[in-house]
C-alpha cells in the first residue's frame, strides 16, 4: 500500500511539473532575459518570445529563486538555482526580490504608502 502511495505521489509530482513546463511540455520556457531596463523576456523552444512582468509573489528560499511571471501567455514560473546566475545579476535579483516582497508586506499592514 505504502509503494503504491509513493509511486502515485511522484507520478503525480512528474506530471504537475511536466504541465506547468518545469519538465518539458508545450509550456517550457528555454530563456528568460532580464533586461537593464527592469523588463522580462520570455523566449520558448519554438522560437516564441513575448514580454512578461515578474509577479510579486517571487521568493528567495536560501540558493533557489521561485520566480513567477504574469504575461498574455498567462502565468509562468521558473525554479532557478543561484549559481545559474552570475554574482551580480544574483545579488540584482535576490535585492528586487527582497524590496518587492518589503513593499507588498507594508502595503498590506497600512504602511507602504509614501508621504
């Protein structure tokens, strides 16, 4: 019983994975493209690009950015590891992250309106 939970829960952690383009699939994105301008390119396998807003939702968990874009596509997300990055464009990225997720959590207590 306890194999067949296991072999369940992973074939449905694959397929979950494979659907939102994290394995393959008609939604798997092949390139990201931060520009210095702040603005996301999103590029797929087929050739495919298209302008996307990084989503206030984004985290930095320890060496892992969770990235999650909006788009007319609809929503992606991208798992990066830290080291697929350079230093800078990291330490770039993980500051935006950080001083989004600031705003956000002093907006919602009243606090992230300016004078």
């Amino acid at each position: 019983m306890g194999v067949m939970l296991a072999v369940a829960s992973c074939a449905l952690a694959v397929l979950s994975f494979w659907r939102i383009g994290w394995l393959g699939g008609a939604r798997a994105l092949d390139k990201a493209l931060w520009t210095q301008e702040g603005e996301w390119h999103m590029f797929d396998r087929k050739g495919g690009s298209w302008s996307a807003t990084l989503h206030p939702g984004s985290q930095v968990m320890g060496a892992l950015l969770w990235l999650r874009f909006t788009s007319a596509r609809g929503p992606r997300e991208l798992l990066l590891l830290g080291q697929a990055l350079t230093p800078e464009t990291r330490r770039r990225l993980v500051s935006r992250l950080r001083l989004q997720a600031d705003t956000r959590l002093g907006t919602e207590k009243g606090k992230g309106d300016l004078p």
